[in-house]
C-alpha cells in the first residue's frame, strides 16, 4: 500500500484540529493516523522540523478533502509558563474563589436570619394564643406520687365522712334546740 502525501495547509488544518478536539478524535475525523498526528504535532511543537518546510512522505493515491486547505496554520505550542504569570493566575483565582465563599456566606447569613424571624414570629403568635387548660394536657406521675394521692384521697374521703356525721349531730341538736 502506497503512503499518502499530505500539503502544508492539510497538515497546518490537521494539526489545527488535533489542537481542537485532540489527537484521536482528529484522527478519526480526518481518517489519518494518530501516529502521524502525533508525529506532525511533535514537530510542530518542538520546531525541530516547522510544519511549513516538512518533506512530503510519499505521493498520494487519493486526494485529501480540498476543505482543509483553508485552515489556519498551527503554532507551535510554548511549554510551562513562567512563574510570575502562574502567580498572577493563582491569585486572581483566589479572589474569585474568595468572592464565591463572601457570596455564599452573605447567603447563608440572609438565610439564618429569615429562619431566625420566622421562628421569632410563630413564639410570639403561640404567646398570644389563650393558654389552654391544664386538664387537656395528661400530667404523669411516678409511682411514689400516685400511691401519695391515692392514700390522701383516703384521707380526705374519711374526713368526708367524719364531717357528713358531725354535720347530723349539729342538724339533730338544732332540731331539738328549736323545738
């Protein structure tokens, strides 16, 4: 099988796109091989061979798509950056991380605020109800407390009595005196 020759311009569109959308989705796009790509892209970003001067491989059996002559040549890519400039970045990122937490906790605070005066608003409405009775509410009692009332309820119970029988004798005294 015969190697295919790619111009300038195709290999500038291809390494356009392989910057676009990477080297194997390119490659499958442009049905070029990704070691191909890989090797234009290498060249291209290393300047040891420059995209515009490279030697033609071979000569093509079939023609390339005449839509790619149209791309925009490719630039080499510069590699790391220089400190000052990461610098730079690092705290512009920052101040805008810092600015998201400022923005979320002013949020936040509005939102602890709303929910501190709804609460605020229901106890003052429940302080302005009329209190219910206390028979609605059932009261418990220990064990020790109810054996207490239950023996004071005797008690009261044989007072009851006494008094009911005092109460006779007071009402026969009476009959007698006014008779």
């Amino acid at each position: 099988m015969a190697k295919k020759t790619y111009t300038e311009e195709q290999k500038a569109a291809a390494l356009a796109k392989v910057a676009e959308i990477g080297v194997t989705k390119a490659s499958k796009e442009l049905s070029i091989s990704a070691a191909t790509l890989n090797s234009w892209k290498k060249a291209a970003a290393t300047a040891e061979v420059p995209v515009e001067k490279a030697a033609p491989v071979a000569e093509a059996t079939e023609a390339e798509p005449a839509k790619q002559e149209d791309a925009p040549k490719a630039a080499p890519k510069k590699r790391g950056r220089k400190p000052k400039e990461v610098l730079k970045d690092t705290k512009a990122a920052v101040k805008k991380t810092a600015k998201k937490v400022t923005d979320k906790a002013a949020e936040v605070k509005k939102t602890a605020v709303k929910k501190a005066e709804t609460k605020k608003a229901a106890a003052e409405k429940k302080l302005e109800e009329p209190k219910k009775p206390a028979t609605d509410k059932p009261v418990l009692l220990t064990l020790a407390k109810q054996e207490k009332l239950i023996a004071d309820n005797a008690t009261l119970k044989a007072e009851n009595a006494t008094m009911k029988s005092e109460i006779a004798k007071l009402k026969k005294a009476i009959a007698e005196l006014t008779k």
